[in-house]
C-alpha cells in the first residue's frame, strides 16, 4: 500500500470507485507526476458481469477531468496488447500508440 499512496505521484481525487449495492464493480486510478509533466492512467477495471455498459469510459472519464483540473496536458496509459476493447477505448479518447 504505501509504494501507492505514500508517493508524491498519489491524488485521492484520481481513484474513482463504481459501487453498486454497497459492492465495488470498478474502479480506475490515475497518477499525477508534477516532475515529469505528465499523468498516468494507472488502472480502469470493470468487474466481468458489469461489461460493456459504458463503466469503463465513464471512469476513465473521470480520470481524466482530474487531469485537466490539475492542470495537465498530457495523460499515458497502458493495456495488454491483445485486450481490443481497452486499446478501442483508449483510441476513441484520443490516446496515441507509442512505439516501442
């Protein structure tokens, strides 16, 4: 816990929870990295049966008012190279493939 919270990278406003009926089904965590000039989309997970119902955008939207509040102009994030609906998303927001 504390290499997360406990670093100069952490905002309490850049975890954004989806809770229904009292249960956690996603979540997304951004970063904020002053020293660098750039945020960090660190994680958006939806639980399995809560797919494909917009959760996903919604909180990575939510990430994403966070930076722009803070005064960034510049968001990374990563997926796994085969998860198509992560990379369509994340196209779809205007994020750009980086080479290796």
């Amino acid at each position: 816990m504390a290499k997360r919270i406990e670093v100069p990278s952490f905002h309490p406003g850049g975890v954004v929870l989806a809770v229904r009926d009292g249960e956690w089904i996603g979540m997304s965590a951004t970063s904020l990295h002053p020293a660098e000039g750039y945020a960090f989309n660190e994680m958006t997970g939806v639980l399995a049966p809560y797919r494909g119902q917009g959760l996903s955008l919604a909180l990575k939207l939510l990430g994403i008012r966070l930076v722009r509040s803070s005064g960034y102009r510049r968001v990374m994030t990563m997926h796994h190279p085969l998860n198509a609906s992560a990379i369509a998303m994340n196209r779809r927001l205007g994020f750009v493939d980086q080479e290796r």
